[in-house]
C-alpha cells in the first residue's frame, strides 16, 4: 500500500483507483459504496446542504442511519458547482480520477459544465458513469423518478402481490439498488478494457432498465406468449408447488422443482400416490393443477406446527423454510458468520451497525469498514492528495 492509499484508508482489489462521486441518495451512493468497499479512494462532492440522505430518519444524536449504510468508507468535499471556483476545482479532481459517477436527471451535468464531454477532454482515460430514471436517451428520459416510479414503470409492481388484489411494491428500493449495483459492474467492466486500451469509456444506467433486467421470467412468458405476465402472490408463475403455505402457527416455504422432491413431498403429506398421480407427473402438469394441489398442501399443513413440517419436509429432501422477520436474520450466527453486517466507529456516535459488500474474496480480511464521512470532512486532505500539498481549495 503506497501512501496515498494508506492516507484515504483504502484496501483491496480497487486499491489506487480514484472516484469522484457527484451521486446522492440511493442509486449513485450504493454504487460508490461497493467501489469503496474494494478499495477504490471515493470522494463524495456535496452541496452546503449535503446530500439529501443526510437528512432522512431514522436518526442518532442528528445522523441518519440510512447515510451512513450507503456512504460508508468514502470522503466528503462540499463545493458549490454553480460558482465558478467551484467548477473549477472539480474539473481539476476530474483530470486526476479514473471514475466519475453522476445521478443527475440527464441535461443537468451538461447545464453544470461536468458533463462526459467536458471531463473526458483533458482526461481520455475517464470512465464516466451516469444513473438516471430512463436512462440518457428515450421518450421518457427527461420525467423525475424515484424507486416507486421505476417500480411501477418497469412491470415489477405490476407482478407484485396477490392475484386478485392490487400492484405493490417489493418491500426495498429495488430499482435504485439494481441500477447502482450494475453501474459498479459495469465501472469494473470499463476499467477493465481501459487497462488494455488506455481509453475510458461513457456509460449509462437506467433505473428502469434495470429492472426490466431483473424479470427473466415475466419475459419468459411473454416472449412465447403462453400466458400474460402477472400477479401470482407468494406463488411461483411457472412452478407448482413453488410458494408459501399457511401452517397452524405460521407458514412455510415449499419449494419443488422435480419428480423427486415432489415424491419426497407427497410422503410427507401421507399421499404418496401423489407422485404416480398422471396429474402432477410434470412441473407443468403440477402448475395447471396448482388449484388442487395446492388446497392438498393446505389441508395436510393445517394440522402441522411450522417446525414439525419443516423437519418432516428437510428430512425428505424437499427444500422449505420458514419466513424469518428481518431483525432475526440481523442477529443470526448465519449472518454474523458470514460478515454481511458488522460494526464501525463513527466519531460522535461510537460504535454502530455497518453493511459489507457481500462477496468474500481470498485472502482480504473484513470488517474494516470506516464511517460514513462528516459534511465536508475531507476537503483539506483530499485537494492535499488529489492535486499536491500547495493546491489552493
């Protein structure tokens, strides 16, 4: 680790890799979070207000919980981007980064004078990345949009919930979370081939995009047209029995995706003829039955305590679960054991609950994160390390 990597804290595989980070509450943020996670020295340019999480509860003693999970191990700088001292600057960080990340509605960066064109030129080798709604180009690339609006414009809402009853939303912001995980997959992708060529590359993300990349089977169904996309609740649209079953004191999860988890099934129940019954001979034949197979797995697991079932059903080799309450699965040995959460030490707020990337690379410990930065925190240091000790702010 060389020095400046030491001074902004960085380890890993991004190790040296500089990003300047124009993004703010959830896209752009949870892609720079897994950037720095690797490694990469991520500075995040605020406004005098701060980015808008900053003020979003749940709150400790005035800092947001939602801030510090997705700024994690990044530096804070405030420069106002409408005064031209501040422009200035950042076109100076600019020149020195490998990455820029912006989630501005399109035509902003271009109005602010940090657009691709405007960076790229005295840096070719800038990987330039922006999140928006709809993406930079198409009909609807202009309308705002948050994580319910691209859910609802996507399809997902649409295939959310119970048959009869109405769209909901899945219950995190996924279409922000998907576009910033595949903006930092294609950032790795970008500085990959920039390796080979010495040029950086323009991307650009869609949060609905995104997600419309997220439903391989609702486009399965309509790429064939055997049956229209559409709600199916806690069912599985193409498998049977693939969902969640009510029990006498909770419910339980089934998953069956062949003749021998099936029979398997079929035991457990006390019907073991089910498995030669032409009927459900076939996952298709079990799914155009589902209505009858289904009231079958409701009338044996009336009777049945979720934890008799599911010893019944794992013993068989049938995959099951029970639905476990997020605050359980926090606090699990699972959880723990695999570092998924951690803890961190903020400066006013002691030590706290911290996210990790989840991937586990050989031979790099965890468990190093650093907090979420104070407003403007770096501003000193980073113009230090970015342009030399005599650069002026």
């Amino acid at each position: 680790m060389n020095d400046e990597q030491a001074a902004s804290g960085a380890m890993g595989p991004l190790a040296g890799i500089r990003v300047l980070d124009f993004t703010r509450v959830l896209s752009g943020p949870y892609c720079t979070a897994l950037l720095a996670d690797l490694g990469a020295d991520v500075v995040k340019i605020e406004s005098a207000s701060g980015d808008d999480y900053r003020h979003i509860g749940p709150f400790r003693d005035g800092e947001s919980a939602l801030f510090q999970l997705v700024n994690r191990n990044k530096q804070s700088v405030v420069v106002d981007l409408k005064d031209a001292e501040g422009l200035a600057l950042v076109i100076r960080l600019a020149a020195r980064a490998d990455v820029v990340v912006e989630n501005f509605r399109p035509g902003v960066a271009t109005r602010l004078g940090i657009d691709y064109a405007a960076l790229a030129a005295a840096n070719p080798g800038l990987i330039y990345a922006s999140i928006s709604g709809f993406g930079q180009t198409g009909p609807d690339r202009e309308l705002p949009a948050f994580d319910l609006i691209a859910q609802a414009m996507s399809g997902l809402m649409a295939m959310t919930g119970e048959a009869a009853g109405p769209p909901t939303k899945v219950g995190e912001s996924v279409g922000d979370l998907a576009a910033g995980l595949f903006c930092s997959w294609a950032v790795l992708a970008a500085l990959y081939e920039r390796s080979r060529t010495g040029v950086g590359r323009q991307l650009d993300v869609g949060m609905v995009d995104a997600l419309v990349a997220l439903l391989p089977t609702a486009v399965a169904q309509w790429m064939f047209g055997a049956s229209p996309p559409g709600r199916s609740g806690n069912r599985h649209p193409l498998s049977t029995p693939f969902g969640a079953y009510a029990a006498a004191d909770g419910h339980v999860v089934i998953c069956v995706l062949n003749a021998q988890q099936f029979a398997g099934l079929a035991r457990c129940m006390g019907r073991p003829g089910l498995a030669d019954d032409p009927r459900y001979a076939s996952d298709e034949l079990r799914t155009r039955h589902e209505p009858e197979l289904s009231a079958l797995i409701r009338a044996w697991l009336m009777s049945q305590t979720v934890a008799g079932a599911l010893g019944a059903l794992q013993a068989a080799g049938v995959p099951a679960s029970r639905i476990a309450e997020p605050s359980e699965v926090f606090a699990s040995r699972q959880i723990q054991e695999r570092g998924v959460l951690t803890t961190v030490r903020h400066s006013r707020l002691g030590m706290i609950p911290a996210l990790e990337q989840p991937v586990h690379f050989a031979g790099l410990s965890r468990g190093h994160q650093r907090a979420a930065p104070g407003l403007d925190e770096h501003h000193d240091t980073v113009i230090a390390r970015w342009l030399g000790a005599g650069s002026t702010p």
